[in-house]
C-alpha cells in the first residue's frame, strides 16, 4: 500500500516537473548578417519552445563582415519586443554554451542537400559530446531556400538587389557598410 502510493505520488511529481519544465533552445550561427532565412528560423523555433536563445558565435577563425557588436544590433533592430527570444554571444564549444543556458535542444535551419553534411557531422558530434542536447533542424521555407549570408555579403558587394533577403534593418547596414568599404578601397 505504501509502496503504491509512494509511486503515485512520484509519477504525480516527476508530471508536475514536467509540465513546469521550460523549454529552452538554443540558436547557434554567425549570423554575418541575419537574413531572412534566420528571421524565418527564429519565428518558427518559437512555436517549439518557452524561449529561443539566439547566440552569435565569436569565431576567431572567421573574418567577418560585421563585428559581433554589429550582428547583435541588427538582431535587437528585428526582435526588439519578443520577450522570449534571448539575444547571446559565445564561443568555445557549442555544447558547453548549451548547458550553460540550460538548452534542451539546439536549433538548426536546413537548406539544400549541400547544408546537409555538415549539419550531420556538426549534430551527431554534438551528440557524442552532449547526448543530452538533442538538435532540432527546420526545413527553410522555399523563398529562403537558395539565401545564405555568404552569397547576401557577395551579392551586396557587386552592386546587386539584396532587399528581399534580408530584413531592413540588416540591408541599411549592409548598404553603410557597402559604401564604407568601397570608400577605402578609393
Ligand atoms: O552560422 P554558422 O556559421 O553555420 O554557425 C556555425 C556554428 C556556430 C553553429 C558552429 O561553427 C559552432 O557550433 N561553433 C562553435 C564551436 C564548436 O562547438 N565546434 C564544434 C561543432 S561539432
């Protein structure tokens, strides 16, 4: 009887945990700069968690377009009212930053086939590393399916229209920082 009730009362509690759990994941990238793809990343992440912590990546290996300062302030121009998006910066391992702000789940966007590979080696390492941070991928929707910041910066630097690629707030910035470099090379 005892024992009956014992297990009553833990699978009431281990439910009542549950359902108080938040759910946080966590969105890793360069974010050199935001694109649509990632705002669209963002907007549907939500509808998977409590609280989506977006965290721009110090990689010293990289050279970016935008200094991290930069990336974080397009980020705030885009998201500046959405109490549960977390705006974050790391570097190190990925992993340790997911267990630093508690992430049940890491959060990825898919895009062609070419994305694939790394996305695989990159999720099946981190599970090696942290069996307990499952990554989540979302499929890019069609119009974001061909954008990757790389070819945004590229495109912008030759002249081309970037305006249905990336949000407003990123394009004003991309255009300053078009002019500020050319006026160098000058
Ligand atoms: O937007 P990106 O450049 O594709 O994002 C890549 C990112 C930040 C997810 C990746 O470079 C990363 O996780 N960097 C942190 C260092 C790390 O944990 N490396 C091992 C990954 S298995």
């Amino acid at each position: 009887m005892t024992h009956r009730n014992d297990s009553a009362t833990n699978r009431k509690l281990t439910r009542v945990s549950a359902d108080e759990m938040q759910r946080i994941a966590l969105y890793p990238g360069s974010f050199d700069p935001l694109t649509n793809g990632h705002v669209n990343i963002i907007e549907r992440g939500l509808s998977l968690c409590d609280e989506l912590v977006v965290a721009i990546v110090h990689n010293p290996n990289k050279a970016p377009m935008f200094s991290v300062e930069e990336r974080m302030e397009i980020l705030r121009e885009v998201f500046p009212d959405e109490q549960r998006v977390r705006l974050t910066t790391f570097s190190g391992l990925l992993v340790n930053y997911a267990r630093e702000v508690q992430a049940n789940a890491i959060l990825r966007g898919l895009r062609a086939v070419a994305d694939f590979e790394y996305e695989s080696q990159m999720a099946n390492m981190n599970r090696r590393l942290a069996p307990e941070v499952e990554t989540v991928f979302l499929m890019a929707e069609p119009g974001s399916f061909f954008v990757s910041s790389r070819l945004v910066k590229e495109v912008a630097l030759l002249g081309g229209d970037i305006s249905g690629s990336v949000p407003p707030q990123a394009l004003a910035r991309l255009t300053a920082k078009v002019k500020q470099l050319q006026g160098k090379r000058a």
